[in-house]
C-alpha cells in the first residue's frame, strides 16, 4: 500500500521508549504511518495543520500545562474528523468519562501489546470504538448503576472498595486519602443508607444498585 493511502497517525505521549515502541509498531503496518510523535499536547496542537493525523494516540497525563483530555477536546475541535484513542496507565471510571466527553472515541492502556494497538488502530478506521476489556467493563458497570443513588461518586467508590473486602487502610491508600477521611465517608454512608454495618451496607447496595 502506497504511504499516501495509509491513514496518518500523531503520537501524543511524553515516555520517549513508549513514543518510539509505539512508532516502531505503527509504521511497521501496511495501513498506517506515523504522522508525527510529540511528547507534550502543546507542540502537537502547534503542527496539527502540517501533520494532518487521521488518528491521534494520546496520553492522558503530560508535561506542561495542558493534560491529554483538555489536547483531546482542542484536537476535536480543530479537526472534527480526527479520531482520539487515549492511551493510559490509568483504568479510572472519571478518567474514562471525562476523555470519551471530550471527545475521544477509544481507550486503551499502555500495557496494550503490538497486535492490541494496531486492532485498536483497524477498528476506530471502521467506526469503532476500541477498548480494553477492563474499561469497556467500566463504561458498562456505570450504566448499570443506580441512577438516583444518595451516594457521592467518592461515596460508591469507597462502597465499592469495601464490597471488594478492602480495610480502611487499603481504601485509604487506594484512594490516596486519610484514614480518617475514609471513616468519615464510611459514616455517612451508613447514614444516608440508614444501615449500622458493612454487611447491611452491602446488602443495601446490592438491593438498590449502588454499586
């Protein structure tokens, strides 16, 4: 296939061996070329008219002062027809939804290996939206979730933590928040389920869909 032919991809991301790991698988395929590899949002945004990338791989957390999401969301709206794929260490659900609102049509992790980028590459060109299999359960946990719950999204989190058998400890950690903090949340989820302990918590939760 002619280099014209070939869909033009811009690597956004700011590890210099995953830049180049991702370069060397993208060229190595018949039906894509690396456009350009940036490893700031900033530069990408500069030459977007000179790159002319059907597809962007974009990293979520960057140097300076603009992260992936807030690039994604001035790359779409620069160039409608492009398509972001964000490119991730991170699985979090807020994560997730902000990058798909701002526009991103899919979502993998970096752990992805050759032949799951270039999948992901072949798919978003027919007009799908690739992703791994832990965020596609993400998205669709969410929509399975109680809609009029009382809970706070850091409440659910947490919620979620403990069903999963996790201590304050774990949850404080995982969360990157105190132990106090954590408690504090524990309580006012009793309160706002009206429950005194962690099994009638969870069993109100499974009950209601809160999680």
């Amino acid at each position: 296939m002619a280099d014209e032919t070939k869909k033009r991809v811009l690597i956004i991301e700011d590890d210099p061996e995953i830049r180049n790991s991702f370069t060397l698988i993208v060229n190595s395929s018949p039906n894509f070329m690396v456009a350009n590899a940036y490893g700031n949002c900033e530069d990408a945004i500069k030459h977007l008219n000179k790159d002319k990338a059907d597809i962007v791989l974009m990293d979520i957390e960057l140097p300076g002062g603009m992260n992936g999401i807030q690039g994604t969301k001035i790359i779409k709206d620069k160039n409608h027809g492009c398509d972001v794929i964000m490119v991730t260490v991170y699985e979090d659900s807020d994560l997730v939804f902000e990058a798909l609102k701002a526009g991103a049509s899919g979502y993998i992790t970096k752990s992805a290996n050759y032949r799951e980028l270039l999948s992901a590459l072949d798919e978003i060109t027919k007009g799908g939206a690739p992703m791994s299999s832990k965020i596609a359960r993400l998205v669709i946990d969410n929509f399975h979730v109680n809609p009029n719950s009382p809970l706070t999204k850091r409440e659910t989190e947490i919620l979620t933590l403990i069903s999963e058998g996790k201590t304050y400890t774990q949850i404080s950690e995982e969360l990157f928040i105190s132990k106090e903090t954590a408690k504090t949340h524990i309580k006012n989820i009793y309160a706002k389920l009206q429950v005194r302990s962690k099994s009638e918590a969870l069993a109100r939760a499974s009950q209601d869909k809160l999680i």
